[in-house]
C-alpha cells in the first residue's frame, strides 16, 4: 500500500486548519457516557451529570428514532452551546458514513459548537477511506470556522470488514484518538447467533472431558476476546487508545463488571455508560485497584532505575515487571488527580 511521507503526515490537510496532535491529550477516560441530546429532561441534568463522568457524548445515531433525528442534532448544539462541561469532555457519535444525515451532522456541529467538541465517534468504520474521508472534511470546516484545535475521530469497530482492517484504520490519520469495540454490530454484521449487547452467552464455552460417569464443568468462554485483543494490539501499536463498547443487560451489573474487567485487564483503557448505574461500575473498573497500586508502587521503589532483578514477596521482578508496574502508577496518578477519594485509598496523599 501507498503511504504519505513521514512529513506530509503532519501537515494539516487543509489551508488554515490546526496542526494535528504529535501526541493525544492526557486525559482520564473511564466512561464515555451517552445522552440522547433530544430528551429535554436529560439535557435539564447535564450540568450534574458532567461532574461525575470523565465524557459526555451526545448521541446522534442508532437508538434516535429516524423522525428524531434533526432535534437530537439541534438538541446537541444546544447542550454544547449552554452547558458547563467542567472538566469532562465533550463528544458525540455521529450518523454513519452513508446516511442521509451524516453530512449535516458533521457540518451544522462544526460550523456551531466546533470549538467545544473533543472527539467525533464515527460508527460502522469500514477501513481507511473512511477516515481518511472525515480527515479531510473535518480538516477544511476547521480552516471555514477558524479552529485552533483539531477535532479528533474515534471508530467504532463494529463490522467484520473494519475488524479485517482495524490495523490500517488505527494507523490512517493522526486524528484518530481511539477506538471502540461495538458488539452489537459486529455481531449481526459477522452474523453471530445473538440477540445482546455485548457480554456472553451461555451456550459459547468449553467442556471438560468426560471421565467416566462424573459430571462434567462446562466454562463458559469470553465471546469478545479476540476482536478486543486484536483491538488492543492495533491501537496501542499506533498509539492510540482502545475502548469496550456498551454492555446492554442493566439488569445485570455483575456482569457488565466482568465484562469490562476483562477489557481493563486486557489493555482497554474505558467502556461505554448507558445507564447511570453503569458509570460507578466503569470507574471501579477502569481505575487500577488500590492494593496492586501499592505493589506496583514497591516495584518501582525497589528498582529505581527500572533495571536489574529483585524479589518482592517471592515474585521475581525485572525491567518488564517495571514497566507494567509504570503502566499502572502512571494511571493511578492520573485517577488520582481528579478523584480525591482514590488519590487516598492509592496513598498519594501529599
Ligand atoms: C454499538 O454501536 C454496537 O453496535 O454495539
Ligand atoms: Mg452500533
């Protein structure tokens, strides 16, 4: 495949648009919570909401009712115009690439509130063209509206040709931000045999052998493991960031909590909030637990310059175990930073 020159890859794509990022913001981003930006009652809560989740997203696509569309446009504008937003950032997923609404959403949202809005999540991404295609537009209503700060692209990885491509889509832009696993999507679109969002199944798991007459355990098996490790090794080789996507069953937050442990323990750095119920099961998850905190942080004391070998409590330590160690003090701290509460269970207090 043709690729851009090392130096025309960060040259803004168009006359007058800002430079792209060399590297993404540092920000906390445990939950991406979504509103429907047409509900008036839910727009009345935002300037609570938005102190107790890390970002916002006003929805736009699947779950707003086709002849809604336009006011849940007119309603995001509206929130991004009117609302504090604090420290929590501002995003909104828009309709995909093909539809009949997808060109006003980009253009009216950017043309009025371009300035408050951090990232735009683009669903149903194929491959490459499809950034490459809001890279550009993206790139010239920023030059139109005079922006100084690029708005960043988060893909949803939600169909069996984007999870084919997720290598080339991680690495098409330096817009990209991340991505987000959407199961509900890829499960029809790979024609998995499931009715949910996200989560597993009962019937998908392993056996054990049979012996003799004993009963056998069956271990029901994470359905979503291979696309969010071949996630995972896409993003975090480009660096950008990887995301599990939303967990349906509300009824079932031991559940959503597994689900979303798996995704942390695997490299993910948040999921989606649905539910407000689901936006303290994210922050439980997505921030490192305080007790692997503080042997994270013996690690790091024991080797200060993160060379050589030591034992901590029978476990063999090495520059390896150093940096996962770095992984998640890094984290911790910056959990710590906006979250007084755990800066003290992570014994960082000054
Ligand atoms: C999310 O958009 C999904 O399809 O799971
Ligand atoms: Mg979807």
């Amino acid at each position: 495949m043709t690729t851009k020159t090392p130096r025309a890859y960060w040259k803004p794509l168009a006359i007058g648009a800002p430079e792209p990022y060399r590297e993404l913001p540092v920000k906390l981003e445990r939950m991406i919570h979504f509103v429907p930006p047409h509900n008036e009652k839910v727009r009345a809560k935002l300037p609570d909401l938005a102190k107790t989740v890390d970002i916002v997203l006003g929805n736009l696509e699947d779950a707003i009712p086709a002849d809604q569309k336009e006011q849940a446009r007119k309603g995001f504008i509206e929130m991004a115009k009117t609302v504090d937003f604090g420290n929590a950032q501002l995003w909104t997923r828009i309709n995909c690439l093909n539809s009949p609404w997808v060109l006003d959403d980009i253009g009216e949202i950017v043309a009025e509130v371009g300035d408050k809005l951090d990232v735009i999540m683009l669903p149903k991404v194929e491959g490459p063209w499809d950034i490459h295609y809001m890279d550009q537009l993206l790139a010239q209503l920023e030059a139109r509206h005079g922006l100084t700060r690029p708005i960043l692209v988060h893909a949803i990885l939600e169909t069996a040709e984007g999870v084919k491509n997720v290598e080339a889509i991680a690495t098409a832009s330096p817009r990209m931000h991340g991505m987000s696993l959407g199961p509900a999507d890829l499960a029809a679109s790979r024609g998995m045999k499931t009715t949910r969002v996200g989560g597993g199944h009962p019937d998908y798991g392993v056996l054990a052998d049979a012996k003799g007459d004993a009963p056998r355990a069956f271990v029901q098996q994470d359905l979503w493991h291979y696309t969010v490790g071949k996630m995972v090794d896409a993003c975090l080789s480009a660096g950008i960031k990887p995301f599990y996507g939303p967990f349906g069953d509300f009824s079932d937050p031991a559940a959503c909590e597994a689900q979303f442990r798996n995704a942390f323990l695997m490299g993910c750095v948040g999921a989606w909030s649905l539910h407000p119920s689901q936006v303290e099961i994210a922050k439980r998850v997505f921030s490192p637990e305080p007790e692997e905190v503080k042997f994270a942080v013996r690690i790091l004391e024991a080797m200060p310059d993160g060379t050589g070998a030591v034992m901590i409590d029978g476990k063999m330590q090495d520059d390896a175990t150093w940096k996962q160690a770095k992984v998640i003090v890094d984290l911790a701290k910056q959990v710590a930073a906006g979250d007084p509460e755990r800066a003290v269970l992570y014994g960082f207090t000054a």
